[in-house]
C-alpha cells in the first residue's frame, strides 16, 4: 500500500523499491493484482525518467491482462499507455504502444 501511495504522490524514488521487492515475491496466480502492481510501477518508472523500462513493465502487465476483463484493470492499462506517450520516439516505448494502443 505504501508503495501505491508514493505512486500517487509522484515520489518514484520511494516507490519504485517497494513495488519491485513486492513484485519479486509475488504470486503469479494472482494475475489481476499482478498487473495492478505492474501498472503502478510502470508509472513510477516514468515518474522517475525511466521510459524504457517502464515500456518493459507495461508490456508485462499488458500481456498478463490480454485475456481476461477487469474494468479497473483496463483503467490502469489506459492510464499507462497515456502516460508512455510521450515517449514514443524511444523504440521500446513505441514496441509497446504499437502492439497494445489499439
């Protein structure tokens, strides 16, 4: 939770370590909170300059999303991809924004 707050509060630098250490230990059979953590620390990577792997991030959640229907879900997927173009001219970022925008 704290790591979502920092999230919020634009604080990357505190946030990015949390969702990476929860990440790591995290079930993967949890597939919509998966993405939702994903989805957070894709922001954070952004918030603290880091394009490209937030692409690498986003991407993940992405794919783990693909096939199943989660309106909040979706927000995050929306939220992500908005925030990501800004940096379309980086290829990794547009790799994931050509393959998940539509």
């Amino acid at each position: 939770m704290d790591a979502r707050v920092y999230t919020e509060l634009r604080k990357p630098l505190r946030a990015v370590p949390l969702l990476q250490e929860v990440l790591s230990r995290y079930d993967t059979t949890h597939t919509r909170e998966l993405a939702l953590y994903l989805s957070w620390l894709a922001v954070a990577l952004i918030d603290a300059n880091e394009p490209e792997e937030a692409a690498q991030t986003a991407h993940r959640m992405l794919e783990l999303t693909r096939d199943f229907a989660s309106e909040r879900t979706s927000e995050r997927a929306r939220l992500v991809l908005t925030k990501l173009e800004p940096y379309r001219d980086l290829p990794e970022v547009r790799h994931v924004l050509d393959i998940h925008a539509a």
